[in-house]
C-alpha cells in the first residue's frame, strides 16, 4: 500500500513548484499500480483459479487513477482561472501589508496564479506621506517576497492630500529646472 499513499503525496502538497513533478510520478506510479494489480490477478487465477480477481483490481485500479486525475483537474483549473493560490493565507498577507509602518490600510487586495510556480498580487494601499513611498513599495515588496514567496506586486499608492488652496480642486503644477 506504500505505493497507494507515494501516488497522492505529490497531489496533497501546498507546494505549487512540486505540481508538474508530482504529476509525472503519480502517472508513473499509477502505472506501475496497473501492472502490479494485473501481475497479482494472473497468481491468484493460476493459484485458486477465482476469475472475479481481475476485474476487482481493475476497479480498484481505476478508482486510484480517477482520484489523482481528479486532484490534479481541481489543481490546474485552480491555475488557469487564476485563482488564490491555495498555499497562501488571504487574510494574513492582507494583515502584514497594513503591518508595514507607514500603511495605514489595505483594499482592493487581489492574489492569483500566474503559473504553477508563481503567484501574483495587486492591491491599493493607502499611506500617510507620499514622501515614504519608495521606503513602503521596497519594504512591502520585500516582505510579501521572502514571507509569502509572491514576486510579482502591483501596488498603487494613495495619501492624503494637502489642500493648500481650500476646498478648491487644483493640480499643482510646478516649473521645470531651467538648469
């Protein structure tokens, strides 16, 4: 039965970068159950002579195939309509974005496949000072990169505004060096 458990270890990792070499060992291993199952039958026939073996294993066989293939379908499509990776917590990454000092809040948080071995991240954080940016976006790019291994981020900035000019709408636009 080692060979049973060795078919869905692959399949039952949150790991997304085992995904294709667990796939290539539960099609070999699955196999190898096939000819294991069909070697078994053949002895039992020529030693009791029970036919019904054969079509048990065959069965039995079938269930194990259409278990990890079952697996492995809610695996990739979870892939390719890019949804949340599912070795990834929403609510923590969404807690140590607004942890980094200088956020003061975090919405629009999206987290999705981009392969089986990359996951992506988009979100609007809201800052006290736009002057911190830089400091927050290397902070916060680092952070989500080693804690949660997410490497591709999009984040869009917003602060409060000055209003210098009261409660009138105006761009500042300031000259341009003249050196």
């Amino acid at each position: 039965m080692n060979h049973v458990r060795c078919v869905f270890h692959g399949l039952r990792t949150n790991d997304p970068v085992s995904l294709v070499t667990s796939n290539r060992s539960s099609f070999t291993v699955c196999r190898a159950d096939s000819s294991v199952a069909a070697i078994v039958a053949g002895v039992v026939i020529l030693t009791t002579g029970w036919t019904p073996i054969d079509p048990l294993l065959s069965l039995l066989t079938s269930v194990l195939i259409l278990r990890s293939t079952w697996r492995l379908l809610a695996r990739t499509t979870g892939v390719l309509m890019e949804g949340v990776p599912s070795h990834l917590d929403y609510q923590a990454i969404g807690q140590a974005l607004s942890q980094v000092a200088g956020v003061t809040s975090v919405h629009d948080l999206h987290v999705w496949h981009v392969s089986a071995r990359h996951a992506a991240l988009s979100a609007h954080v809201a800052i006290d000072d736009g002057t911190q940016w830089p400091r927050i976006l290397a902070e916060t790019r680092a952070m989500l990169a080693t804690r949660f291994d997410i490497d591709h981020v999009t984040l869009q900035p917003s602060w409060p505004a000055s209003h210098p000019f009261g409660d009138r709408r105006v761009i500042p636009i300031t000259p341009a060096d003249s050196g």
